[in-house]
C-alpha cells in the first residue's frame, strides 16, 4: 500500500518540470476537469472508470500542492489526525 506522501513524490518525480511549467493556475483548471469527470463517474454503475476518476483527482491534487510546496500528509495530520480534529462539517 503507498502512502499519501510517497505518491505525493512520485507525482512530483515524474511530472514536476511539466507541472512547474504549467503553473498553478492551468493547473488548477485541470483539476476541476478531473474533478467533473469524477461527478459524472459517480453517477454511473462503472466501478473501474469510477476508481479511475478517484485516482485522477488525488494525482492533480498532488500536482497543485506540489506546485505550491505543500505536504499533503503533513497537511492531514495537521488538521484531521491531531487531538482536536477539524471543527464545523469537515
């Protein structure tokens, strides 16, 4: 199993001088794409193009916090895995 930071490298091992290029606001127009690829996905009954769609949101997502110097993992535990936990809906 690989862990949200050792996909997070991955991403950034593989695609981070296109992504650099790119820039985050391009950038952040492919992952709303991603994003509605997945609100369609979830409508339907095709179990393999819905984890698909999972998958491709959460490699922009490590795309875009790459580009702006984020640790995801750290992130996470920051606000979801710390004793006070996230407050309001989520």
């Amino acid at each position: 199993m690989v862990t949200i930071e050792e996909f997070q490298r991955h991403i950034h091992d593989k695609y981070s001088a296109r992504d650099k290029q790119r820039g985050g606001a391009a950038t952040f127009v492919w992952f709303i794409e991603e994003v509605g690829e997945l609100a369609s996905a979830l409508g339907g009954t095709d179990r393999v193009n819905l984890e698909e769609e999972f998958a491709d949101v959460l490699a922009w997502l490590c795309t875009l916090a790459n580009i702006k110097d984020i640790d995801l993992a750290a992130a996470v535990e920051r606000k979801y895995l710390s004793g006070s936990g996230p407050t309001g809906f989520k």
